[in-house]
C-alpha cells in the first residue's frame, strides 16, 4: 500500500509557507513568482491554516479583482483537513475527493513534512501501475516487445 511518505520523498520536501499575517498581495505574488497552487500558513511553528488559489479568486472576485489591504487571515482555510507521514495513499484520494481539497499539508505530530496535491497523488498512482505493469510483464514469459521500441528499432 502506497504511503504518503513515500510520495513525499519522490516529491521532495520543499516546503512553501506564509503567515496569517502576511497581506493577500504578497501571498499572491509569492505564489505567482513560484508557479504554486497554495501556500501553508503557520503562526508560531504551528498550522493555522491553507491559501490556494481558489480563495484568492474567491476574494478577487468579492473585491472587484483588488486584493485590497487584507491579510491572509481573512481569506484563509483555517481548519484545513491534513494527513500524517503514515496515511494511506487511499485515504488521501478520498479525503480529496469528499473535501474538495487539491492540497493537503502533511502533519507529523505539529511538524510540517510537506504538502500533497493533486497533482502528485495522480502521478504517484500513474507510477504504481507503470511499475505494477511492468512486473506483470516481467512474469510473464516471453511477453512481446513493446511496440514502440520494435518501431525505433525498424
């Protein structure tokens, strides 16, 4: 069973975070400049909360497009659902998909180990049955070529 650690370590563990005090314009510009979907929020080393994308267009479109002299406070997810190192890749799909959340922080106890989206969730799952298939290959004698390497090779 696929685990959330072990997407992570593929993913890596390169942690974006803002705080609840930060303004929505600097929140918006760091996402931007990134090329990311959400942010975590933590106050004082502890998860106060998620920002993605859809609060922001939420609040642009509340505010006339201005992002205005708010702070990430007001916009914020702050009871974000989150996954521990251990949760089942499953699990995750189905917190996802029945929260409507693209991203996930992963918790360990109060520490941040990283963020889940699902973006990597599906290509974790695509991997997995790559690899899932290739064994099934493997076993299988004299399974064909691919046919794709026998056109390169014509």
């Amino acid at each position: 069973m696929l685990k959330v650690n072990e997407i992570l370590r593929v993913k890596g563990h390169t942690l974006y975070t803002g705080t609840p005090d930060m303004p929505v314009r600097e929140a918006i510009a760091t996402m931007s400049q990134l090329d990311i979907g959400s942010l975590v929020i933590m106050d004082h080393g502890r998860l106060a909360g998620m920002l993605t994308f859809r609060e922001i267009i939420n609040h642009l479109n509340t505010h006339d497009g201005q992002a205005g002299d708010y702070t990430v406070r007001s916009i914020m997810d702050d009871a974000p659902v989150s996954v521990t190192p251990n949760t089942d890749a499953d699990e995750v799909q189905r917190l996802m998909l029945d929260k409507h959340a693209r991203y996930i922080p992963v918790m360990d106890g109060p520490t941040l180990m990283g963020v889940i989206s699902f973006y990597d969730m599906a290509r974790a799952i695509v991997e997995a049955q790559q690899f899932e298939n290739d064994m099934l290959k493997a076993y299988i004698r004299d399974w064909p070529a691919d046919t794709s390497e026998t056109a390169r090779k014509a």
